[in-house]
C-alpha cells in the first residue's frame, strides 16, 4: 500500500517541505517541481548548477524538466526547451534533463 504520509522531506537537505510542488522564478521562467521533492532554496542551487542552455532561445534549461534534443551536423547534442517556441520542426528526439544529464532519452521517428 502506498504511504499516504504528507510528510515530504527534500531530498538534498531533509527540511521539510510543506507544498509540493515547489515553485521558483529561475532566469525569468516559473519553474514547478513535483518530483523529487526539493525545497525551494535547494531546486535555486540545482538550477544554478545544473540548467543548460537553450540552443534556440538561449535561455537556461533547469534541471528535472523534459527537454528537446538536437543534434547539430558534428553529431554534437544541443538542448531546446520543450515548448512550441523553441521545438523546432527538426527536433526528433527528446529527453529528461535531470542534474546534469540527459535520461529517458527518446527517439521519435522521423518519417
Ligand atoms: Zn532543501
Ligand atoms: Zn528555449
């Protein structure tokens, strides 16, 4: 059975976190955080340490957060926002952006 405890600790200090999710204002943008818990101070210190850069917009990528995946013609992997804005008709794949690196990653097919 599930544990129904409302009791959320963030995962990098164990404070207790009394709302989920968190939300931040990193870099101009709202960032909502459902999972992991993360208080608000420690999810500003994993964006600063860990956001990446969109390559369309130039505006910072935060952590935990799905993210367009582009590979330029060196077969390099850049980063775009997963939004209309910045997903360009090109981007075939896409991913997790998590603390520094890219899980989940995904190739849709092209046809
Ligand atoms: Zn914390
Ligand atoms: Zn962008």
């Amino acid at each position: 059975m599930p544990e129904k405890s409302k009791d959320h600790r963030c995962n990098e200090c164990k404070a207790p976190v009394a709302e989920r999710p968190t939300v931040i204002e990193f870099d101009g943008q709202e960032i909502f955080l459902f999972h992991p818990v993360v208080c608000a101070g420690c999810l500003m210190e994993l964006c600063e340490r860990f956001a990446t850069v969109c390559a369309n917009c130039g505006g910072a990528i935060p952590p935990y957060s799905q993210v367009g995946v582009l590979k330029d013609e060196a077969g390099h992997r850049q980063f775009v926002h997963m939004n209309t804005a910045c997903q360009t008709v090109g981007s075939a794949f896409h991913g997790y952006w998590g603390r520094g690196n890219l899980h989940n990653f995904i190739e849709i097919e092209a046809c």
